[in-house]
C-alpha cells in the first residue's frame, strides 16, 4: 500500500510534467497552476527532498522566462541552483543546466556580459561530465555562442554553432528540434556580420525545421520568421521583409500577448521597416 508521502510525491511528478507540458503547449496560466500546487505540495509533504522541489524549480523558472518575468525566473533558478548544491545525491547535470538556464535569462535581458560567465560555467561542468549526452553539451555551446554574438565576438561564437551543429548531425531526425535553434542563431550570426546569403539560407533552413517539428504558429517559428525579414530588409526586398515581418507579429501576439517583449519588439521591427520601404520606393 502506498504511503501518503508516495501518494503526495506521484501527485507533485505528475502535476510538474503536466505543468512541462502546458509550457510547452503555450498554456502559460494553465502550466502555472500545475507548478504552482506542485511547489505547495511538495513544500509541505515532502520539504527536504531537494532534488524533487528544485525541478519544480527549474520549470517556474523556464516558464516565466517564456512570459518575460525575467526577474522571477532568475529567483527561481537560484533557489534551484542552491538546492541541488545543497543536495547529496545530486549530479553536476543539475547545476549544469541550472548555470545554462541562468545564462539564457541574462541574453533574453540583453545583459550579456553578465550571462556569458554563468554559460561557460555550465558548458565547463558538461564537459567534465562523461555521461554521454552530447546533445546537452551541444545546447550549451549554442547558448554561449549567442551571448557572445551579443558582445560581438564572432570568431568563439562561430565556432561553437559549428561544433554543435556537428554534434547535432549525428542523428538529425532525432534533434530536428534542436539543430533548428543552431541553424537559426548561426543564421542570425550571420546576418549580423553582413553575411547574407549564408544567413538566407540557415534561417530557410531553421524555418521549415521548426514549422515540422513545432507547427506553423508556435512562437519559436516567428523568431526565425523575424530574422529572416531582417536579412530581406538588409537586401532592399522591403516587401518580403514587411510580409515575414507581419507573420512573426501576428504569431507571437497570437501566442504570447501584445504586450510580450517579442510581439512589441517584432512591431516596432514591423514598422521601421514599412517607413523605410515607403521612404525608398519610387516616385
């Protein structure tokens, strides 16, 4: 017969993958409901079980990077972080992901001299690790890639998607998902270095990656929609450009609220670039 505290425990696991799940679905208050009584249940049942209350953690913390509460995810990833240190029977997988995670919130901030010391330190401790998951250690090199393309130091950051990339190509039906975010922040690295033609294609790449893995109005895809009508404005082609411009705005509003830093960020994209178009066009 189970116990209570078995019984609160499968209830907490179950109520933290549906939260995931609800996450990862766009369900931002439904996934916060779910982790919310995960936390209230486990910190009351089963309040020394670190390991267990720092994943729930970790998932408040993914989830309000997802709504922009970049001050509360930040929170949450450190009291997750201080768990697992806390925690004997952790691994270096926990504080790896942890540091990356932390590192993500400082690049979606812009404060990207802050993030890239938290991002080495999670790709240092996966590294170190020999337990064989390349695909983590992939990711990692692709996060600090991008905040490093935040400081302009193109060379490292290149080097990394590469490597990455290399490692994701191993099996490329397995991570569509993930060598869609590579090809989409190498493309974006060079679009930012005048590399057009490269970037046009990586970010092509990286769309229809992500419409067939995602579908084609999950906010991921309007990302990838933006950089591309960043590269087609830098051509001159305004009318691409405001057209995949006005798809990314209408997908992140759809998905994230008008208010989200993405849809007003895209808008305002949406808008210099109508001015500029009407501003170059003939007579």
């Amino acid at each position: 017969m189970a116990t209570h505290d078995d019984s609160s425990q499968e209830r907490f696991d179950e109520l933290v993958r549906l939260g995931n799940a609800r996450r990862l679905a766009g369900d931002g208050s439904g996934a916060e409901a779910a982790l919310s009584e995960a936390m209230s249940i486990g910190s009351s049942s089963f309040p020394h079980d670190r390991l267990r209350l720092a994943g729930a953690m970790n998932a408040l913390g993914l989830l309000y990077k997802d709504l922009a509460k970049f001050d509360d995810a930040r929170s949450y990833y450190e009291r997750a972080l201080s768990l697992v240190e806390e925690a004997a029977e952790s691994d270096d997988r926990d504080a790896a992901a942890l540091y990356h995670n932390l590192g993500g919130i400082e690049h979606a901030r812009r404060n990207y001299a802050a993030g890239e010391p938290l991002a080495r330190k999670g790709l240092e401790i996966r590294r170190r690790l020999a337990d064989g998951d390349d695909n983590a250690l992939a990711a990692d090199m692709v996060a600090l890639a991008a905040i490093l393309d935040g400081q302009e130091k193109f060379d490292e950051a290149e080097q990394l998607y590469v490597d990455a990339l290399r490692i994701l190509d191993r099996d490329p039906d397995r991570n569509a998902g993930e060598i869609s975010v590579a090809l989409n922040d190498l493309g974006a690295h060079y679009a930012q270095r005048d590399q057009i033609d490269r970037a046009d294609t990586l970010l092509t790449r990286a769309a229809d990656l992500k419409v067939r893995s995602l579908g084609p109005r999950h906010p991921d895809v309007a990302v990838t929609l933006n950089n591309l009508a960043i590269v087609h404005k830098r051509r001159g082609d305004f009318a691409r450009a405001t057209s995949l411009y006005r798809d990314a705005v209408a997908i992140f509003e759809e998905a994230l609220g008008a208010d989200h830093p993405k849809s007003v960020a895209c808008r305002r994209n949406l808008g210099f670039c109508a001015l500029e178009g009407r501003e170059k066009s003939p007579d």
